[in-house]
C-alpha cells in the first residue's frame, strides 16, 4: 500500500530527469500511473464490501508514537477510487487540454505528488502522517492553482488557497496532538474504542473545534469559503480534479472519518448542520448572479460541500447513506461540468454565459455529456442524481427537530443547484450558434471522452443502482459507524412526501433556468455586497496588519543602536526591577562578609574616579588612560582575592589594548560631544538605575547559598588527573582543552579580520559620496 | 568588601551603558571595555571572593589541605578577558576603518546603507 502512494511522488520525482520526453506526445502515458492505481484500489472491492479492513503499518518515529499506517475501509476505499479514477481522466484530459505547454511536464509532476498525497490523505490511520500528508495536498494545489504564474490574479488566489487551507492544517495539528495526548494513541482506529471517554472529556469541545477548523477551510464552508472560486484562476483540470472529487473533499472525508470518533454529540451535529446549511444555502444563491461558467461551478460546489457537511451533522444512517451516494453524484456530474467547460474555453475562448449558446451543432458529444450531467445534478431520473437527491430528502425529513427549516433549506438548494447545473451544462449548447462561433470546432478525442464517459457513468448508476449498491456505498456506512445490511438503494421509492418535493425542486428550478437569465447586470448587483464579504474583511485585516508591522518596524528597528540598547536595558531593568521589588528580602550578613582594609578602600576609589573621568573628559587620550587605570584596579582586586591567573592575564589584556588604541588613536574620530544636556540626564537616570540594580541583584544572590561541587571536583583531580598544581590552567588547559582550543581559533578569526581590515584598500569609486 | 565590590559592578555597568548609549563611535568601544570588566568582576563576586587562597595546590601536596578560591569562576573570567580583548581589538580597527570610509564619527549617520543614504 505504501508502495501506491508513494508511487505519484516517485513519478514526480521521476519527471524532474525525465520531464523533457513527457511535454510531446508521450504525455498521455502518465496517466497509466493513475489507471493503474485505480485498478489496484478497485481489486480490494470484494474484501472491503465483505466488511475487511486492510491495513498495514510501517514504523517511522516509533518513539513518537509516529508510524505510517495505513488502513482501508469502505470510506478510504470510495475516496481512493474516485481520486485515481477521476485522476485518470483528467491526466488524459490534459494532455490534450495543455498540449505542447512548455512547462506540461512540471504540470504532471504537481498533479502527481497532489493525487499521492489526496492518497495519503484517505489511507492514513496515524493522525501525524495523516496531517503530513495534508500539508502536501495543501502545497501542491498551491502550485496547481498557481500554474498560469505570469498571470498576479492566479499568484494571488494560490496564495489565498495556501493561506486558508494552510491555517486548516494548523488547526489539525493541533486537534491531532490534542487527540493524542487524550487518548495517548495517534491511531483513528484505536481512538474509535474510546469513544464515549471522549465525548466526556474536558477538552472534547477544544479538540471537535479544531477539527472543524481544518475541515472547515479544505472544504471551503462559510466563512472560509472564498479561497475556491478565487481557486478557479487554475487551468480547468486542476479546477476539475480539486473540486469535484479530492481536495475540497477532504474536509468532508476528515469529518466521516472523525464521525465515528467524535461524532453523534449535540455540540458535532448542531455545528455542522448550522455551517452546512448556511454554505449550501448561501452559495447557491451566490450561483444566481454569476456569468462566468467557472464561477458558477465554484459556487455550486460550495454549495455541494456544504450539503455533504449539513447531511453528516444530521447523523443518521440514512444521511450517512445520502452522503455516501452524493459523494459519487457530484464527482460524477461536476468533473463532467468542469471538463465541458474546460472544452468550450479551450474551443470557443470564452466562458462568458450569457455569449455561449448554440454550441450543440459544433460539438455534439460534448453537449451530449452536459445535457446529461445537468440532468444528474438537477436530481432528473433516471440519472443517479435523482437517487441523491432523493436520499436527501429521505434523510431531511426524518431528521429530529426543526425538520420544517431543514427540508425548506435542503430543497432551496437543490432547486438553486437545479438552475446551477443547467446554466453551465445545457445554456451553452442550446438555441441560436452566434455567428462567432460557427468556426469553433470539435476538440480531439481525449478531451470529449472522459467528460462523456463520466456523464454516461452517472446514468449508468442511476438505473442499475445495484452496481455501486453494495460495492461502495454500504461499506461507506459501514465506516461511519452505522449498520449498513437493510440499505437497498432503487431509482423508483413509491409515491410519498420525498417525491412530492422531488417533483416540486424540478418545476421550479426549470421554472427559474427560463425566467432568469444570466446578466452582468445581476453580477455587479451582487458585486455591491462584496466589502462586506469574508473576504474583502479578511483582505482588510491583512492589510491593517502590514500597516501595523510596518509601524512597529519602524518604531522598533529604526536602525540607532542607541535605541536598541535602551530598549533592551530599559525592558530589563523593569521586569527584573518589578520582580525584585515583589520578592526582595535582601538581608546582609555582616559576618560572613570579609573584611574591608584600607589599601582596598583605596582601589575602590582610584577605580571608581577612573571610570568617571573615563566617561567625563573631553580628551581621548585621557579617557584611554583611564580607561587603563580602571583595568589595572581591577587587576589589583584580582591579586587581594586568589586569583594571580586573572591578573596577570588582565594585566596583559589591558595593557596590549591601551598600546592598540593609542597607536590607532591619530586616527581615531574626535572625541566629540553630540547628545544635549536632556538626553544626557535621561541616558544617566537610565544607566545609574541599571548600575544599581545590578549591584542589588549581586547582594542578593550573594545571600543564596552557593553549590562549589564543580569547583572541588576539579581542585581534587587537578593533580591526580592531570598532573598540575595550578587549577585553573589545568581546567583551561586539560579538562576543559577543547574549549580553549576553539577560544583560540576565534582569537585568530579576530586576527585574520583585524590584518584584513588594516590591508584593505577602499577604492574611490566604493566610497558613497 | 562584598559591597564594595557590588558597588563597583554597579558603577562598571552604569558607566558602560551610559558610553554606549553616546553617538561617538570612540565611546561606544570604551562602554564596551567597561561592561566587559563590570561582568568579568560580577562573576568573579558571583563565585564567592576568598583572601589570600590562590587555587593552587602546595608544592608538597597532591590535594589541597585547606580553604582555596573556586577555580571555576576565575577560568571563566580569564577566557572571557582574552576574548575580549579579540572583540575590543576587531572593534577599534573597525572603527577606524569606518571612519576613514564614511568619514563620520556619529553612529547615527551610520545606520543606512549606501543604496538608501
């Protein structure tokens, strides 16, 4: 299993060395990748449908609970067909759709990492690699959206797609962690047993969040629904293949895959159906006052998602069943929708509704496998739609409480989806061919015949309802946690309530696709309501939020150091300040203090009357003496307290830097004065705080006690280790060698540097003027 | 004498703060020297300060018989000497470097790169 997944990275792999051969037309090879997955994927059809979940494991990081695991079940398996099937059409799809396009070969890569990562996606049973592998579906739709990168809207909606779907994968880490550490296992499966432990945990509602987070964004629901129609900048088989059966059903598979998890709590179904309902609805209607025929498919795909997220929060296995069917019924009818379109652009130039029509007498299959998919998406028998749509139905009216509202929604929808479908399969093909468009022709045979053969599929299914019956759609349920042995699913129900509605979504919406007619009238209508849109606000808030990093840039990093050490210091000297206050107890003890003789008295004041000459005189020379004096005090100190090593070496040090400055001083820069008298006070106040403080905290610690074992380990084996009597050059050189090895190389790297700048020569055209 | 010393640490500190918060160049270098000492002393104190008991073992013994200073501050400070006198020495060159470049001893005008100024 690892091996198929992994299998679209190696080819993208593979296309890096090998990309030149594949732009020809060897092109249409690659889809072989996808086929034959697809059959590897349908060969465990009869294992799952028996009700067996394959799954295997490799280790990965074992020690954090880590692996890759993988397992198939009716829910995996419906997905990983409709990935490599669809996947499967659409590499052949474009062969022809970007025939000879210079970069195809890296377009192929893309989309071949993007279906091994929708795989991983799917397979995973380890949430980590489950999230890794939703990162990269994230990633290489990126690309794929951005593929036209010449084009800034392209550039720009790529991003808006990364960003949103990107802040979904935050949100699943996160809810994977917490998952984990709740349970103290990373695997779906294993989580399932804990069930009812979960749903009672404390921070149950916590981890449901960010698991709706993710979801949320991926499948685009209200309010992060706006990175899918800017998504349609991609070339239309990107737009196909995200849309209509992987990406964007992501989220939706997330949300199955957690139903058994987290779902059938009040918290789990109220939100989904409050966010499915509002998508589905709000979107539909979106659909109304569009002209583009992409935008139209956007929005109804919305809208579609959001049906799959209302029909899971409503829980029951006929809504699971609903869901199970809708999910076929619209990969089928919305790749086909996507792929027609794709053609009329690719043929006629334009996807403009409201100039499309009369198409039919041009490309009579293509209007053949649009007619048909309108019909499936409008839910008209005998297409597999109807069953949907039916099911739909079934599953609203038998929902708990407010069933009035929810059927009232559902059917809003459908019919808005009705006049969606019908817009964007049957409008362009029918009525009079403008005179523009008598010269379009047919397109090659690989780009009518897999939108064709979708759309027979989806009638195919529609009258034999048995064929996907038990192979796919009862395991679905199955996985969902629902008993799955009385489903039987059949095109004609009897007379009742579902039929009446049925009947009524069907006159209405033809009803609606005849008086209403797309207009760009109608678009700007809408166009109006778009500052106050997600994503207008969204766009705001990015941009306050340059604005405001640009203001704390320029507060902050304003490039005067002085500013910078002020900061720091002053930062400092408040919060240490404030925690010193509220915790001192600064007791001094007077005995254990050494005494204070009077040749030390008389180094303290010489080196404190060196330091303020230092920073008064106005002379260089006498600041650098000072400075000196200041050293060799210190020195001093160092010889009353036990430490000859220190003052000799201080001793040398201060010396070797008084010679260097004075031999440099003639060309050193005056010593000028350049703050005023009020930064100077201010300068002081801050510095004088910062110098007492310091002297406080050093009191302070001096009353704690002190731990000397590193010490007395050293003094004890300095000898019988390494053979020398003074300690301290025994741990600079023998214990602690290496150290004083690499100190010395960075003397060096200061030598090398100092030698450098002295030999260099500046030329006169380096100098700025 | 642990006051005083805490008092020199301190007048170390604000001293150096204080010339590094200056515009000259000349100065800045010096604010560094000072804060160097001031923490090479706060360390030595830190360690606890002892008279008159060098770390090092008589001639005739093979460990120490009686009280000695803690080796362990005292072979930090002497590392952190050296190394600084590699900052300080880099930092004067470069100084006069900069200034014999850009022609100017006020850090202020410093903190542009050519393409902006």
């Amino acid at each position: 299993m690892l091996t198929a997944i992994l299998l679209g990275f190696l080819f993208a792999l593979f296309l890096v060395f090998a990309g030149k051969y594949f732009k020809g037309r060897l092109a249409v090879v690659s889809a072989l990748i996808p086929l034959s997955l697809f059959i590897y994927f349908a060969s465990f059809i009869p294992r799952i449908a028996s009700g067996e979940v394959v799954t295997s494991n490799y280790e990965w990081v074992p020690s954090f609970g880590v692996n890759l695991g993988f397992s198939l079940d009716g829910l995996s398996l419906l997905f990983s067909l409709m990935i490599t099937g669809i996947g499967f059409l659409v590499y052949v799809y474009t062969s022809s759709y970007l025939k000879n396009h210079q970069y195809l070969d890296r377009f192929y890569a893309y989309l071949s990492v993007f279906m091994g990562a929708m795989l991983g996606l799917v397979l995973s049973d380890n949430i980590i690699s489950m999230f890794v592998f939703w990162e990269l579906t994230s990633i290489s739709s990126f690309f794929l959206i951005g593929f036209n990168n010449t084009s800034e809207a392209s550039r720009k909606s790529a991003l808006t797609a990364l960003g949103i779907t990107g802040f979904g994968g935050f949100s699943l880490l996160a809810g994977a962690l917490l998952l984990g550490s709740m349970t103290g296992t990373y695997s779906i499966i294993e989580m399932m047993t804990m069930k009812e432990a979960l749903a009672g945990h404390e921070f149950y509602i916590l981890a449901v969040i960010f698991i709706f987070g993710a979801a949320f964004t991926k499948s685009a629901q209200f309010p992060f629904h706006f990175w899918l129609p800017g998504a349609m900048k991609a070339p239309t088989p990107v737009s196909t293949y995200l849309h209509s059966a992987t990406m964007v059903k992501a989220g939706v598979y997330l949300l199955m895959r957690f139903t058994p998890v987290l779902g059938d709590t009040n918290f789990w179904n109220t939100t989904l159906i409050v966010v499915g309902a509002i998508t589905m609805l709000y979107s539909a209607v979106h659909t109304l006052f569009r002209t583009d025929l992409k935008g139209v498919l956007a929005y109804s795909t919305i809208s579609a998602l959001g049906i799959l997220v209302f029909l899971i929060g409503l829980g029951s296995q006929g809504a699971f069943l609903a869901a199970a069917v809708f999910i076929i019924v619209h990969a089928l009818y919305k790749a086909t929708l996507f792929l027609v379109t794709g053609i009329i652009d690719h043929q006629a130039g334009t996807r403009n509704v409201t100039v499309l029509a009369g198409l039919r007498k041009v490309m009579m299959p293509v209007a053949v496998a649009g007619f048909l998919a309108a019909i499936s998406s409008a839910g008209i028998p005998p297409s597999i739609g109807f069953l949907g749509k039916e099911l739909t139905y079934e599953a609203s009216t038998h929902s708990t409480g407010m069933v009035i509202l929810i059927v009232a929604a559902i059917v809003l929808t459908k019919i808005l989806l009705l006049y969606a479908g019908f817009v964007a399969g049957i409008k362009p093909f029918t009525g009079k061919l403008p005179e523009k468009f008598t010269k379009v022709t047919m397109p090659g045979p690989l780009m009518w015949v897999p939108p064709l053969l979708l759309a027979i599929l989806g009638i195919v299914f529609g009258i034999f309802p048995s064929l996907i019956e038990s192979s796919l759609v009862k395991p679905v349920v199955t996985a969902l946690g629902k008993d799955a042995s009385d489903i039987h699913l059949a095109l004609w129900h009897g007379f009742n309530t579902v039929l009446i509605l049925s009947i009524i979504t069907i006159a209405v919406g033809i009803l609606l696709y005849f008086i209403l007619k797309p207009s760009e009238k109608l678009e700007n209508r809408i166009g109006k309501l778009e500052p106050v849109s997600p994503e207008s606000i969204l766009n705001k808030l990015t941009y306050f939020f340059g604005v405001f990093s640009k203001f704390w840039t320029n507060v902050f990093q304003n490039g005067y150091l002085r500013n910078y050490v002020t900061t720091i210091v002053l930062f400092l000297v408040i919060l240490v300040g404030y925690i010193f206050i509220g915790n001192s107890r600064l007791v001094i003890d007077h005995t254990k203090l050494s005494q204070i003789t009077a040749y030390e008295l008389a180094v303290t004041i010489i080196l404190i009357a060196g330091v303020f000459y230092t920073v008064f005189t106005r002379s260089r020379i006498g600041a650098v003496a000072a400075m000196g004096v200041v050293g060799l005090a210190i020195c001093l100190l160092f010889v009353f307290y036990s430490a000859p090593d220190l003052a000799m070496t201080q001793f040398s040090i201060d010396t070797l830097t008084v010679i260097l400055f004075v031999l440099v001083l003639y060309r050193l820069p005056k010593y000028l004065v350049l703050s005023d008298y009020k930064m100077r006070i201010r300068d002081g106040i801050l510095s004088l705080t910062f110098g007492g403080l310091i002297s406080l905290l050093a009191l302070q610690v001096l009353a704690e006690p002190v731990n000397s074992d590193v010490g007395d380990f050293y003094a004890k084996n300095a000898y019988i280790m390494a053979h020398g009597k003074n300690v301290v050059n025994v741990i600079l050189v023998d214990f602690r060698g290496t150290d004083t090895l690499i100190e010395i190389s960075v003397l060096a790297i200061a030598a090398i540097g100092v030698y450098g700048l002295l030999k260099l020569r500046v030329k006169s055209s380096d100098r700025p003027n | 004498m642990e006051i005083l010393f805490a008092i020199i640490i301190g007048v170390l500190y604000a001293a150096g703060i204080y010339m590094i918060l200056r515009r000259s160049l000349v100065k800045l270098i010096i604010g560094i020297i000072l804060l160097g000492n001031g923490a090479n002393l706060l360390i030595f104190l830190l360690g606890r300060i002892t008279e008159g008991a060098p770390p090092i073992i008589p001639e005739e013994s093979k460990v120490f018989l009686e009280a000695y200073a803690d080796p362990v501050p005292q072979a930090l400070i002497l590392t952190a000497i050296v190394i600084s006198f590699g900052l300080q020495s880099f930092a004067i060159i470069l100084v006069k470097r900069a200034h014999k470049v850009v022609k100017t001893d006020d850090l202020d005008e410093m903190n542009a790169t050519d393409e902006d100024s």
